[in-house]
C-alpha cells in the first residue's frame, strides 16, 4: 500500500512540476489602486489561490465541527433530560409469584 502511495505521490508531484513550467507567462496584478503592477508568473497566481480555497474551506470545516460539537451536545443533554423524565412517571414492574406445580390445579 505504500508503494501505491508513493508512486502516486510522485505523479501528482511531476504533474505539478509539468504544469509549472508551462504556464510562466508573467501575469500583473491590479487592484483597485491597492495593488499596483505586480508582476506574478501565471502558475504562482495559481497556486496562492488554491492555497487560500483550501486555507478558507479548513477554517469553514473547522466552524461546522465546532457547531455540529454543540449541537450534539444540546441534543444529548435532551436525550438526558428525558430519560430522566420518563424514569419519574414509570412504575417499577409488578412481580407475580407463581405456584408451585403441585398447588396449580387444587381447588
């Protein structure tokens, strides 16, 4: 399993290499007065922004957890909660006592 791994790792790290070495066309970045000619090669405009797609959707994933974690901790104090109730209003269980075989059937 490995090994599997490993080359895949590998193809994905060429892949990369070979995208990066096609696309050095250098790219200037404007905005809005805030950014004046900045000059970027196209595969490091790129890559930038999918590290901040993946920065922000980890931040995103990390506030979901967070709040499903409250959630259930709300919905198991109500299981508690209850279960605690319904063990109030529940009657203990009425044990009847049997007769022996011998004294079944007498009169």
């Amino acid at each position: 399993m490995k090994v599997i791994f490993t080359v895949i790792l590998v193809l994905f790290v060429m892949l990369i290499i070979a995208f990066s070495l096609d696309n050095t066309a250098p790219v200037q970045l404007y905005f809005f007065g805030l950014i004046e000619k900045i000059t970027i090669p196209t595969y490091m405009l790129i890559f930038f922004t999918f590290l901040l797609g993946v920065i922000f959707t980890g931040f995103m994933g990390i506030i979901e957890r967070f709040r499903l974690t409250r959630t259930i901790a709300r919905l198991n104090k109500t299981i508690r909660e209850l279960r605690r109730e319904l063990s109030a209003f529940q009657q203990p269980p009425v044990i009847e006592e049997t007769k022996s075989a011998g004294q079944q059937n007498q009169p």
